[in-house]
C-alpha cells in the first residue's frame, strides 16, 4: 500500500461476482482482487439479489446458468431496486441477441469461455464509464463537480455560474 496516486482517494470499486462454478469465480476473483477491486462471490441464485442489495456493488457479473433461478430472473430481480453496472456472463453466444431483445436490463456482456485478464480489462473499462457519469471529474489541478455545478482549481472553489461551468 501507500503507493496509491494522490487523486485516487475513493474506496476502491467493489465487484459482486455471482457464479456457481467454484474454480471459475475464485479465478475471477483472484485477478480482480489483484487489480485492485473488492469482490464477493455468490453461488446461488436464489441468494444473489439479496447480496446485492446488501453490498452495494458497483458492478455485478452474473453468470446466467445458475442454480435455484435463472439470471435472466436475478438480472431483472436486481434491476429493480439499483442501477448498479450488470454484466450478464452467458456460455451462449448466441444467447446475447435473444437477451437483448428481452431487454432484460443487463450493461453488457462477456461470452464464456473468456480469459480472466479480459475480464479485468472489461470490468476496469466499464467502471470508469461508470464512475465519470455523475461523480467528479479529475484533471491536475482542476476537479469539476458536476452534480454541484462546481469547480476547484487546487485548493481554490471557483467562483462560476452554472453557464460558466458547462464551458
Ligand atoms: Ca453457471
């Protein structure tokens, strides 16, 4: 530790992983774990909204094929109460179109099988378009607060009005 960069002051992303096959989901949560996410893994279905709402993650990769209730149900049980980032996980390829026709509420979706470092490269890609939306953006010097409509250079509030700060 300690060697975190000075902007980086927000608790790292945490990542609820909900997949039955053991080695599968230990895997993923190793190199995650090692890029630096918290994770927590789900095996059941029937478990998994419920963990969900508990954690507060901000991602969810969902395996589709689960025992106790489909993902598709959990995808669009979790839906229901949070906007969190899902990513539905589908050994079918061919299961995406139908999935996306269902419209079943899910962020985007990683085809089995995959390599872990994929993975990572999707949930850091996600969770950065994630986090831009509606939390503060960080440029040297400059923070830009968008949902207070306010800016900080350095140490120093910017005096702007609302018109000023959308230039
Ligand atoms: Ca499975």
């Amino acid at each position: 530790g300690g060697a975190r960069g000075v902007s980086d002051t927000r608790a790292p992303a945490s990542i609820v992983i909900i997949e039955d096959e053991v080695k599968l989901a230990a895997v993923l949560a190793d190199y995650l774990h090692a890029a630096g996410y918290v994770t927590h893994t789900i095996s059941s279905g029937l478990e998994a909204a419920s963990a969900v709402r508990r954690l507060r993650p901000d991602l969810v990769l969902l395996d589709l094929t689960l025992p106790g209730r489909d993902g598709v149900e959990v995808c669009r049980e979790i839906r229901a109460f949070t906007d969190t980032t899902i990513v539905l996980v589908t050994a079918r390829v061919e299961e995406v179109d139908r999935l996306l026709g269902l419209d079943v509420g899910a962020d985007d979706y990683i085809c089995k099988p995959f390599s872990p470092r994929e993975v990572v490269a999707r949930a850091r890609a996600i969770l950065r378009r994630a986090r831009t939306r509606g939390t503060p953006v960080e440029i040297p010097g400059l923070v830009l607060d968008e949902a207070g409509q306010r800016a900080r250079f350095h140490d120093q509030w910017l005096d702007l009005t609302a018109v000023e700060f959308r230039l």
